[in-house]
C-alpha cells in the first residue's frame, strides 16, 4: 500500500508586512545621522525689533575683502580698489593675509600671545575674511572660493602642528588642536549679496 505523501503547510506570510514596518521604523529611529557634510556656515539671525544698527570699527589693514560678481570674477579690495584675482591664487594670498609672516604694516596687526602648549605666539587674531558676493554670483564659484578660503586655514594649522608637534593637525588630540587654532583661529565673514559689478 503506497504511502501518502504529506504535503508542507504553506508559510504564513500575513504578518510579514508587519514585521518589515515595524523594521523599518527601529532603523529609522536608532540610526545616527552624519551632519557634518559641507561647510560650516549659519546665515546671520535677523534684527530684533529694538537692536540698533551698531558699526564696528575694523581697521582695513586687517581685513580681506574678497567679491565675487555675478560673472564669477574674484577681486580683493585693496587701497580703495579692486584687483581681480585668479582663483588658484587665492589660497596663497589668504594665507600669507592670515599668516602676516614678515609683519608687514598692510596686513593684519600682530601681537604676542601666550597660548597654553605653545607658549609665546604672534598673531593675527584681530583679522577678518570677508566675502561678498553679487545677487548673481554662481553658486559653483562660490563654493570655490570657500574651500580656497577654509584650506588656507588648514595649511597653515597642518604646517604649525608639523612645526611644533610633529604630526598634522587632524591627527592631535583636542587640547592641541585647541592650541593651533588659537593661533589660527577661522573667521571668514559674509555679507549680504549686493549689486556692484558684472553683467
């Protein structure tokens, strides 16, 4: 007598897409999201109803205007006039802006300071970037001049760190990363896009 083949009972599948939601929702919930891609940037808080307009006074020796018109032409304003600028230049003369090396009276004032780590340093804390843009201004090209502008800080910490503790700045711990960047301290200002220039 021929045996009679039991047949597999079908899954049940009904609570599947239950199951994958409720997945879907735990991964959701528990993943960390990176948010630190791009640069670093917050647009400025808007005037309270009762805020005056303050000006500060900033010597012009310590600033480095940087303007992008809305043809994507760079130009530093230097002496009451604008110089045009090629883009791979700008990282060499924002550092040298930041770095004041030889002291000079036409870039920012230097002064000794007493960093922890480091001890006595001249700087340049008093100094400023500045860039403004036109209403036009490519965003392309201003991501450019950003990246030259945020490098140019990060040489000059990476050949410091070197100089001083033999590693790059990436690898230090954050005490010493803390000294570095009281010598170099990033301070890179927008203003408010404005028509003054290209077509």
């Amino acid at each position: 007598m021929a045996k009679k083949k039991k047949k597999m009972p079908g899954l049940n599948t009904s609570s599947t897409a239950d199951i994958s939601f409720m997945l879907l929702i735990f991964f959701l919930v528990t993943t960390s999201m990176d948010t630190d891609m791009g640069l670093a940037r917050r647009l400025p808080q808007p005037p309270e109803d009762e805020q005056e307009d303050v000006e500060i006074d900033v010597k012009e020796r310590n600033v480095f205007n940087v303007r992008i018109n809305a043809d994507g032409y760079l130009a530093l304003y230097r002496h009451g006039n604008y110089d045009f600028i090629a883009l791979e230049d700008l990282r060499a003369q924002a550092k040298e802006f930041i770095d004041n090396p030889h002291n000079l009276g036409s870039l920012p004032e230097k002064h000794v300071k007493d960093i922890e780590l480091l001890g006595p340093m001249a700087v340049t804390e008093n100094h400023v970037i500045s860039v403004q843009t036109d209403r036009g201004t490519p965003y392309n090209i201003y991501f450019q001049v950003q990246n030259e502008l945020v490098a140019a800080y990060n040489e000059l910490r990476d050949e410091l760190s070197m100089a001083r503790f033999h590693k790059p700045y990436a690898a230090l711990d954050e005490e010493h990363k803390v000294a570095i960047r009281a010598v170099y301290p990033q301070k890179i200002s927008e203003a408010e896009p404005k028509k003054y220039g290209g077509n």
